[in-house]
C-alpha cells in the first residue's frame, strides 16, 4: 500500500516535533551552560547566549573536584558491570539450556530485583553496610548495582542462548569438551551481541545510579558524577552553568552508548513475557 | 522468534561420556551456575527487606543505636503522622495519572514511528536521550525551566499569550503535581514507545491486509487486530511504567526540593526524609519501609500476571 504524499508530510512534521519535544530540555540545558554566570541571572532569561561561552564545560572540572566524580562513577559502572555479566552469563546460560526444580522461585527473585529499587530498599541496604562495615565503599555501591542489573542481564542472554542450537554445543561434547568449555567456546562467541547489550545497560545503570551513593558515600572524593552535580542545588547561589555542563558532560557518553544497543533494548527488557 | 530449547539433559548424558561420569542431580548443578547470582540478590534485595522489618520493630535512637524490640510503636507513631495519607495520596495519583498519560502518548508516538516517512530512524535516535540521561540530570533541567524568574518556560507562554504573568510551577500547591507529571511522562513515553512499537512490528502484515480485504474500517482494525496483538505489550508497560515511576526517588527528590514540609512528598521521598533528612528516625522510616514493600509486593503479583510464569518458563 503506497500511502498519499499529503499523510508523508503530516507523518513527518509530527515526527519532528515529537523528536523536539524529546531534546528540548537538553538544548536548554546546553544554551545555559553556554551562558556566563551573569546572563544566567537576567531577568526576562534570554533565548540565545548573548556571549557564547564554552569555557564552562573546561572550568566545571576545577570548579568541583569533577575528575574525581568522573572517576567514581567510571570504577563502579564498570566494577558492577563485570560483576553482574560474571554471575549473569553462567545463570542465563543455565536457564535456557536445562530444566529444575525450583525454577520458579529463581524466577520470582529476579522479578522482585525489578520491583525492589534500590530506592525502596535503601535504609535496609543502609544499616546492612552499617553492619559489614561496608559504608562509604565502592563496593557498597558495586554490588547493589550489580544485583538490580542481574535481571536485564540474564532475561537478555537467556533469549540468546535459547536462540543458539544445542546441537552446536552437543558437538563440542562429542569432540571431548566440558560444559563449561561449550559454553566458553561456542555459545559465549555467537551470544556476544547479548552481552555487548547487557554490559551497556548495566554500565549506564549504574553510571546515574543516584540515590544508594547519596545515602552511603560521604567522602568528597568517592562521590559519583551524580551525587556531585545534585550538590549544586544545596548551594544558596545555584550555579547553573556549570552544573548542566558536568550533566551534559555526564549525559552524552551514555546517550551514545544506549544508541549503540538500541535494536537489543526491548528485548532484555520484554523477554520472559512477550513473544 | 524461533527458540530451541530443547530438553537438552537427556541428550548429552546419552551422548556424552564425561556427563555421564558426573551424575549430579539437575538441582544441585543448577546451584552451582545460578548460585552466585542467588547470593548477589538474596544479600542485596532480600536481606535488606529483612532488615527493614527487624528494624521497623526495634527503637533507633538519633546516634544509630538499636535499642531494642518496641512492637508495633514505630507504625503506631507513623500511622498517626497527619503527613502519611496525604503523601499516600500524591504517590497513588501520581503514579495513575501519570501511567494513564504515557500509555495513550506512548501508543500515538509508536503508531507514529510505524509509519513510514523520512528522518523516522533519526527520530527514534532523538527519543533515545530522555531514555538514557540520567532522570536525576533532566529533573535538573526541568527545575531550570520551570523556574520562576529565569526558566524558560513562562516567558514561552506568556510569548503565546496562555498566562498573564509569570507562575512560580514548582512552589505552588495547584501547579506542583500537574508540573512533576509532566516530567514523570517526559522521561517514561521512551520507553514506553519502544516497547508497543516492538508489538505493532509483531502483527504479521498479512492480517493487516486480510482485515482490509474483508472491509475493515481503521477503527475495526484498530480494535479488532491491533489491539488483541498490543495487549501483552500494553500490560507489561503499564506495570513497568508503575514500578518505575514508584521508585523514581531522584524526580520528586529534584522539583520539590526547596518545598517546607511534606506536602508534596511521595512514598519514597518522604521515607527518605523520615531517615536522613527531618525526623532523621530510623525506626519509623523503617516502617515506612516496610509500608512500601507491602505496597511493592502488590507489583509483584501485578507483574507475574502480565509475565504469566508459565509462558516465561516456556519461552
């Protein structure tokens, strides 16, 4: 069915303003962050920068110890992201290749980690810690990151490994190897795109990981880029600028990353239930 | 999508040597392959629920300090708090009202991106961002053009001439709500596309076309094929929506944080006051807690229902 030039044309002009709905609080933010200090501050705001000023995006990391934000948020991202592919892939794999008792309760655990946030649950993970000695560590914020990623991880790479033949890994049985070494050897290279996915996602779920790191962290230099840059806001005179260049700054890689994964998405976060 | 899950156990111990040497039961190596997974969720998700129970029942002073078991005082003095139905209140609306508003938004745009037309993969990139970004970084942006003196917002409308004057969004009683659904939605309908767009691609085009040809209206096909098709997909959006935007602590955290008092505080935000930040009782926002597990719990069994396990279990 060919549809009418006239419905092209009103399919893209509405396609357009959903696409700027979608970026105008980023624009915004990036025209602040563009602004000095002063301009910020006129009364009515204006549009445009009068004065483009991009220096606020080189001096936001002397202005706050935004290296060390960045570095935070980079070590837990990427501590938890390893953490959850290690137990991820072994109970993905698992699950979609053998059937047990008690299936049903390991599935009604990973549900309650997608119901349970973090955020419902932080003062009981607050006195745990307390109680571990665990406060004001990364690992505080590495595992519980970890834990309520495992669900997207392992409903994603077991819609993979249920997609790969068992015929292939039963082959490498027959040539002698273990299970484990089936898993390493075939299934683990044909999954790679599941486990690109899942490494981003959970990467990017931790990196705006908010609320566990602002109730367990206290010291300045282990605050993570989010925690850091909602600290603007304590402030008495708000300094706009610099704090919508950190965020953009935070923003952009992971925009990028999420566009990388895009196709994969809705899978990990459908699977188990649509078809 | 073709899935082969094949009940692989019996096959390979027929087949091969070395499995047939180590006979362990399918349970005990299950153990073995999911048990790391188990230990990260049971000391991350369910011993801190634990905790909140034995907490929400024990007195803890100022300093930390448990003092022992009290009973039931700490959800005797939270549920005489004249701030708890209120702040129940806002959470359930909040989460109705906004749900309702991404379901129907939702549905437009992905029917939208299911059309064809150019630039359509650059718009589905675009609806990416307010997905990916952080919630706690757009709700700063939002808080900025909300804002009375310098946001964008009212010189915009006022440009359009639909106020008069300049309206103070986030601290006024009237506007707060409809101003925070308005983000709630912003950072949902993404997602939410994403997902019912995934569904309108599974309808085979040939039903569409068989429905045509027997003389179906748009409103027929609508109701009578597109939506028995969607329905999974509306389901397990509707309840993701729900548990998210429950759990969204960062957006009311953001937009009401210069409002005094508890007036426009949600379940989660105003546990989060209890313990660290006015009262700074862990006991009672414990209870609090405790209240919000319960109310969780009920996600849950809503969620299992839209998963049917036993077709999870299948697929």
């Amino acid at each position: 069915m060919r549809q009418s030039r006239r419905a092209t044309l009103l399919f893209l002009l509405a396609g357009l303003v959903v696409g700027a709905l979608a970026l105008a609080p980023y624009l915004q933010m990036f025209l602040t962050a563009a602004k000095t200090a002063n301009e910020v501050q006129a009364i009515p705001p204006t549009l445009l920068p009068e004065h483009w000023d991009f220096s606020n995006f080189l001096t936001v990391w002397t202005a706050v110890p935004f290296a060390d934000y960045l570095r935070s948020t980079l070590i837990v991202a990427s501590g938890s992201t390893v953490l959850v592919l290690l137990v991820g892939i072994p109970a993905a794999y698992y699950l979609a290749r053998f059937r047990f008792r008690g299936r049903r309760i390991y599935l009604l655990l990973m549900i309650m980690t997608q119901v349970f946030a973090p955020a419902s649950l932080v003062i009981g993970l607050f006195r745990e810690y307390i109680a571990f000695g665990l406060i004001d560590s990364y690992a505080a914020l590495i595992i519980p990151d970890a834990a309520f990623n495992a669900a997207f991880t392992i409903w994603l790479l077991h819609g993979f490994f249920a997609s790969i033949p068992p015929s292939l890994e039963e082959a490498a049985l027959i040539d002698g190897c273990s299970t484990l070494q089936a898993l390493v050897r075939v299934s683990l290279p044909l999954a790679m795109p599941g486990i690109v996915t899942a490494a981003i996602y959970s990467f990017i779920a931790a990196w705006n990981e908010f609320v566990v790191a602002l109730t367990i962290l206290s010291t300045e230099d282990k605050k993570p880029l989010t925690v850091g840059i909602s600290e603007f806001l304590g402030q008495f005179n708000v300094d706009w600028p610099h704090l919508f260049a950190g965020s953009l700054i935070a923003i952009v890689p992971v925009v990028i990353l999420f566009a990388v994964i895009e196709r994969y998405l809705v899978n990990g976060l459908t699977a188990g239930s649509v078809k | 999508m073709t899935r082969f899950v094949a009940d692989t156990r019996r096959d390979t111990k027929a087949r091969s040597p070395r499995l047939s040497r180590v006979r362990r039961s399918p349970e005990a190596r299950a153990l073995i392959w999911l048990g790391p997974s188990l230990i990260l969720i049971l000391g991350v998700v369910v011993y801190p629920i634990v905790i909140l129970v034995q907490t929400s029942l024990d007195r803890i002073n100022l300093t930390g300090l448990d003092k022992g078991f009290v009973g039931f005082a700490n959800f005797q003095k939270l549920f005489s708090q004249p701030d708890l139905v209120p702040v129940l209140w806002n959470t359930a609306s909040w989460v109705a009202v906004s749900v309702t508003l991404i379901m129907v938004l939702g549905f437009f745009v992905a029917e939208l991106l299911n059309q064809r037309f150019p630039f359509r993969k650059a718009i589905r990139l675009a609806l990416l961002v307010p997905w990916a970004a952080s919630v706690l970084m757009t709700a700063m942006g939002f808080r900025w053009i909300y804002s009375f003196y310098y946001g964008a917002l009212n010189p915009v409308l006022q440009a359009l001439h639909l106020i008069s004057s300049p309206v103070d969004w986030l601290g006024t009683d009237a506007t707060f709500f409809p101003s925070l659904v308005i983000v709630t939605v912003f950072v949902s309908v993404p997602f939410t596309t994403y997902v019912l767009l995934a569904g309108l691609q599974s309808i085979p085009g040939e039903v569409l076309e068989a429905a045509v040809i027997d003389g179906a209206g748009r409103t027929q096909v609508a109701r009578f094929v597109t939506l028995p098709f969607l329905r999974p997909y509306i389901g397990l959006a509707a309840v993701l929506n729900a548990i998210w935007i429950f759990n969204s602590f960062p957006l009311v955290y953001i937009l009401n944080k210069s409002n005094p008092g508890y007036s426009h505080d949600v379940a989660l935000t105003y546990m989060y006051k209890l313990a660290f930040d006015t009262a700074l009782d862990m006991g009672e926002a414990a209870a609090m807690s405790v209240v919000n597990v319960m109310i969780l719990t009920v996600f849950v069994i809503l969620y299992m229902r839209v998963l049917r396990p036993e077709d999870a279990e299948a697929a």
